[in-house]
C-alpha cells in the first residue's frame, strides 16, 4: 500500500503535486468569488501561492500512498448567487474542469519539452499531466466530501437530503473504499482513455516540433 519515493521521484513528482492542488482550490474560489460568495478571497485563497493551499499531511499522503488533499477552500452557499444549489454545482465543477485543462496544456507543452532533451523535466511534464488528470477523476466520484456529489446533487431534481446524511460518513466511506484497494480499478479503467487522449496530444505536439 506505502510507496516509498526516491528523492527523484519526489523531485519530478513535487511540481506536478503543487500544480494540481494549488488550481484545483484557485478555481473553487475564483468561481465562487464570481457568483457573489467572497469568503476564499477574504480567506487569502485567491492566490496561486501553494502555501494558501497545499495541507503537508495531504501532500505525504499522495507521495506514499496515492491519494491525498489539499485545504478545502471555503464557501459559504447562501452567499452564492442566483439558485444556490446550480452556483454551488458550478464551483464543484471548477476543480476538476481546472486539472482537465492542465493536462490538456501540458499535453500541447511536451512536445516543446521534449526537445529541450531533460529527462527530469520531460519527466515532470508526464507527471503532470497524469496527477492533474488523476485528481480531476478522483474529486468526481460522487462520494462526499468529493466535488462529484455536490455536482450530483445539483443534477439531480429534489432537495437531495442524502447528502446532508453521507456528509456526515463520507470521509469514513471513502477512505474504506480506498484501502480495500476496490476503487483501483474503477479509477483505471476511467483514466486510461483519458490519458491515451492525452499522450495522443502529446504525440501530435512533439511532431510539431520535431
């Protein structure tokens, strides 16, 4: 289950982390500060400075076991414009929509890394593009707290008072999930095409440039 990293898998494995999680909780808030909630913004988490957002323990915890998190931005839902449960699905979807984007770029990026000819830097832009696209995945699973049931929960018609409820064992609910090892393959079998459209982007990038 413990992943022990060689300092250059912490080395190129670092950057990617810090990118991942810092734009992933910049977006929330960006997205919630626009629809009239400003409580990340006078939380000092509208920035892209990883120290408003990375948590230490979270970050270990992707290094030696796979997963892990970053501070949850606040938001204060009755702050949010318009109909709530519609603004709120839309800074849930900010997150994930954000790390999509990331590994996209960084699929348009490799071919110019490529052939700067770094093995740690190509290294890195790999990293990234598989972290981005991992936590993009991972924070959709509609489990609370994940982003992916606050978007269920505004699909979905009626008061959705489930996920008052699962909010309550959510946490409990998923680490279980995760250390029963039965969303592993789930999550494999989910990212695989994705990242096989990304290495499709990267190849077509490094002909570009090559």
């Amino acid at each position: 289950m413990f992943n022990f990293p060689t300092p250059y898998d912490i080395g190129t494995l670092l950057p990617a982390i810090v990118i991942g999680l810092t734009f992933h909780e910049y977006a929330h808030g960006w997205v919630a500060d626009k629809l009239g909630d400003p409580t990340a913004r006078y939380a000092g988490r509208l920035t892209i400075n990883p120290v408003a957002h990375v948590d230490p323990i979270g970050m270990l915890m992707l290094f030696f076991v796979g997963f892990g998190w970053a501070k949850p931005v606040p938001v204060t839902p009755y702050k949010l414009t318009g109909n709530m449960r519609r603004s709120l699905m839309l800074v849930s979807v900010a997150g994930p929509a954000t790390n999509f984007i990331i590994a996209v770029l960084a699929s348009l990026m490799f071919g110019y890394i490529a052939t700067l000819g770094s093995a740690p830097l190509i290294d890195i832009m790999r990293k990234v593009i598989v972290i981005n696209v991992a936590l993009a995945i991972f924070n959709l699973l509609p489990v609370p707290p994940l982003d992916g049931s606050k978007i269920l929960a505004g699909i979905l018609p009626g008061e959705q008072r489930w996920l008052g409820y699962m909010e309550q064992y959510g946490a409990i609910i998923l680490l279980l999930l995760l250390f029963t090892g039965i969303l592993t393959p789930i999550l494999r079998a989910i990212m695989s095409p994705i990242i096989g459209i990304m290495n499709s982007i990267s190849q077509f990038s490094s002909s570009i440039f090559f």
